[in-house]
C-alpha cells in the first residue's frame, strides 16, 4: 500500500496532504519610558491589539523615569537585541547626548535587527551632535507643530505594512513631527500636512538602514490615538513587516 501511495503521488495522480504548521510567535521587544507621555497605557494597548495580527511575545523595558535624559541600564549588553526578532522603540530622550551610548543602540541594528519606531523615538537623542540615530530612523525631527486632528494621505498604499489602511484617516488629537530630512534610504508611505504653513512631512514610512528593516511613524501621542484601532493596525503590521511576517 505504502509503495502504491508513493507512486501515486510521483505520478501526479493524487496530491499530498498540506500540513501548515503555524510559525513560532514573534518575539519583541518594546523599549519604553521617558518624558511626556502614557507609556503604561501604550504598552497595554499595543500588546492588546496587536494579538489578532499574529502571534507575538512581548518583553517591555520601561526604564528611565520620566525625563528627557536617561541611560537605561538594557544597553550596556552588547547582545542586548540578540533574543528577539524585532525591537519596537517606543522611548522618549530627547537631551540624552552621549555618542558612545547611542551606538551602543545603533550597533545592533546596523547589525541586522530589524525595528519599529515611533512617535518621541524620533525626538529621542536630538541633542546629539552624530547623526547615526536619525540615520537609523530615516528622519530628522527636531520639533512638532500643535496637537491637532491631521488628516494622513497614503502615498503608497500596497505596501504590506499598509494593509487595510483607509483612503484617508484623520487622527485623533496627535502632533504633527516637522521632519527637516526624509534620509536616501527611506521611503514615505503616507503624509500629513501642517496646519501653520501647509508644508508636507512624513507621518509614516520606511528605512534600509545598511539592509535592515525599519518602520516608522511620527504620530501615537494622545491615548486617544492609541485606543484608535487604524493606528494599532498600523503599528502591528509594521511589526510584522520589519520582522520579515509580512506575508
């Protein structure tokens, strides 16, 4: 019988079963805390909203205190990304300066670890006088303009990080981040336009830094845009594609 079914099979006769087995979770990493914002409450929407996108394992590092300037003790291993497959950059530093300490980040993904960053991740390090952090985030922000409800035009919308995202979203009150440099390797995916001067910026996007995936975004200010199911979407599935699940 084994024998018949074998040649069954080569023959093209009959087709073999298809057995798909489920991918081991995501692990991520979600590195949080710092000034001006509700990291406790941001930690638990994404974590929450994200589960119907995929399995994902979270460890949260919410460290720091509530300042601008911290050095979180996570760094100081240099094989401090090594166990998992994405780090979502979630903190907010902006007067934290030091060159040494902000490659000791940079290195591990310039080292292939794939990320997501947003929000204050983008003002996060400002003060420093190297460029490697804003090279990895693809975008040079410095400030933002007042919290207001935007409108977001995609500009790429078949990108899979962009799956399902509406022809138009209007945020909940949110800042809008001036972004001085769209950087070679990033590309934007959708845009919002400032209410002062009409100029247009990045809101989301993405970035090869040296062959790793980066995805970005400058909104996830308010709670209220936390609790907004389009932008936990969004979050979840620019996870999913910087950990190479996209598809």
């Amino acid at each position: 019988m084994k024998i018949r079914l074998i040649a069954l099979l080569a023959a093209g006769l009959i087709s073999a079963p298809a057995f798909a087995a489920d991918p081991s979770p995501v692990r991520a990493l979600l590195i949080t805390g710092g000034c001006c914002h509700d990291y406790e409450l941001q930690a638990a929407a994404l974590t929450a909203g994200a589960k119907k996108f995929g399995a994902i394992t979270w460890t949260i590092v919410n460290e720091g205190g509530k300042g601008t300037e911290a050095k979180i003790p996570l760094y100081d291993n240099p094989a401090w990304a090594k166990p998992y497959d994405v780090v979502v950059h979630n903190e907010c530093f902006a007067n934290t300066a030091d060159p040494v300490y902000i490659r000791k980040i940079t290195a591990a993904h310039r080292a292939g670890k794939p990320a997501v960053v947003i929000h204050c991740a983008m003002h996060s390090y400002r003060a420093a006088t190297i460029d490697d952090w804003r090279e990895f985030l693809g975008v040079t922000s410095r400030r933002h303009d007042h919290q207001s409800a935007y409108l977001v035009h995609p500009v790429i919308k078949d990108h899979p990080a962009m799956r399902g995202f509406p022809a138009t979203w209007t945020t909940p009150l949110d800042e809008l981040y001036i972004i001085e440099k769209l950087w070679p390797t990033a590309t934007a995916l959708a845009t919002s336009s400032s209410e002062k001067d009409n100029s247009v910026h990045p809101v989301i996007w993405t970035n090869n830094y040296h062959g790793t995936r980066v995805f970005g975004t400058t909104y996830g200010h308010s709670n209220a845009t936390w609790h907004d199911p389009v932008f936990i979407t969004l979050v979840s599935r620019g996870v999913l594609w910087a950990a190479g699940r996209d598809k």
